[in-house]
C-alpha cells in the first residue's frame, strides 16, 4: 500500500488504552482451559507449553475444544493482563530478585526464571512473588 496522500479516518479496536480481551482463532486439534496460559502458535492459541517461538497472550477466559477442528475453526477469549501463575521449583524457580524481569512458559499454568537453555518462550514480564505463587504481566507487545 502506498503511503497517504490525505487525511484518514483510523478505527480503535477499544476506547481502553490497553485491550484486555482478545478473541484469537485457535490451533487445530488445540483443547485450552479456563485459566491456561494462552499462546500463539503460528498464528493460532494453543495452551503454554515448553516450546520455542509461541507469543504470550494471556490467560484463557473459557474452556475451547478445537480438537478435531482445522486451524481458526474456533476462537478463544484471551485476557492479557497480571495474573497468578504457578512457579518452578528447585533451580529455576523465580524469586523477589527476579521481579521486573522476564520469565518463560514451563507449561500451561507454570512459569520458570530461565528458558531452559532455549528451550522455553517467553512469558512476560515478573510482577509479584507470592508463597504460593508468581504474578506475571501477560500480553502482546511486552
């Protein structure tokens, strides 16, 4: 596309600063959760796991079952935001130093201090440690 020439009318997705739900087209075959991390995997929200290249979104807002359905065939409410996530144990497990700084998807409701040697993505930014827990910023565009 060519760049403008004259003034153009340009639609908001939200009047909120920040969109907090998303609906995304899920991954074929994908079953995700209430309360999953969800994720982008090639496009398409699949439940964390460990694994390269998935993009954070959020945690999902409902239980979707796609398993048989082709990719998009249906979409998940997402909602980006800070949220209670369970941290790793032993070595990886995040602590109050770690607050402020990245930490990566283990599975679809675990987070973890490091991305086991490349082979987690990340999962956003660390917010707040808990006894029981890890609170974590998760969206697109952190």
């Amino acid at each position: 596309m060519a760049a403008m020439t004259q003034e153009r009318k340009v639609q908001k997705l939200s009047e909120r600063t920040v969109v907090d739900l998303l609906y995304q087209p899920m991954k074929a075959n994908a079953r995700i959760y209430l309360g999953a991390i969800a994720v982008l995997n090639a496009g398409y929200v699949a439940p964390g796991t460990s694994a390269k290249d998935l993009v954070a979104l959020g945690i999902a807002e409902e239980t979707i079952d796609n398993t048989g359905g082709a990719d998009g065939a249906r979409f998940a409410p997402v909602r980006q935001g800070a949220f209670k996530l369970a941290n790793s144990l032993g070595p990886d497990a995040i602590t109050q130093a770690d607050v402020g700084k990245d930490c990566f998807i283990v599975d679809d409701q675990t987070v973890a201090r490091t991305d086991g040697g490349g082979a987690r993505s990340r999962a956003g930014k660390v917010v707040q440690l808990e006894p029981d827990g890890v609170f974590v910023q998760l969206g697109i565009g952190l």
